[in-house]
C-alpha cells in the first residue's frame, strides 16, 4: 500500500472502532423525580436494549420490578436500588409504593435509566 491508502485504511479502521468520538455512547433514557403516594405506583416503557436502572427514596422507599424480562427487582420496599437488566423485547420498570392500611408516606423518588452503548 502507499501511503495515502495506509492513512485511509487507519481514518476507516479509526472510524469503525470509536476512536474518533463517533463510536456507540450510553444514552441516559430517563432522569428525573417523581412523587409516589401511598399505594400508587409509576412505570417506564424501554425499548429493548440493554439498561442501566439507578433509583433512591424517600420515607419508607418503593418496590421496582421489571415487566416483560427475567431481571430481579426488589422484593421488599427499598430506599436504594441499582440494576443492570437486558430486555430482548419492549418492557417497562415499575416503582410501586405499597399501601401500609392505608396510612403510609409517600416517597419521592429520583429515577435515572440510562441504556447502555452496543445494545
């Protein structure tokens, strides 16, 4: 090769790798707060995708499931929770504030659900 095809042929494998700040990056889907009452619940619908799923709570926090995948959420109410989940099809994370008789807080939650790069 000469070298202008040497100079193409790294500008392509260059290109093709990301190393020119092209290449695939996380996209941050959702970031925001919401308020839950007592007994309600929020969802998100995610394409899918590979997800990164960071949420914290107020007061006596919130359960999270994922819909329409196997990826384990929280069982029992939690102020903190981190999750990487795969969704090979279109699902949804739900935050539930299960009702305790009625008379529970309700919480304030800050949701970020980024997906990740390459899914």
């Amino acid at each position: 090769m000469n070298r202008p095809q040497v100079l193409l042929a790294l500008a392509v494998t260059a290109a093709s790798t990301g190393l020119l700040g092209c290449g695939a990056s996380d996209e941050i889907i959702v970031d925001r707060m919401v308020s839950i009452a007592d007994g309600a619940g929020h969802s998100f619908k995610l394409e899918p995708g590979r997800y990164k799923v960071d949420v914290t709570a107020s007061d006596d926090g919130v359960t999270v499931k994922f819909i329409g995948c196997s990826c384990p959420g929280s069982e029992h109410e939690t102020q903190a929770f981190s999750s990487i989940c795969e969704l090979t099809q279109t699902g949804q994370v739900v935050l539930d504030n299960p009702t305790i008789l009625g008379s529970g807080a309700g919480s304030t939650v800050t949701v970020k659900i980024t997906k990740l790069a390459g899914s």
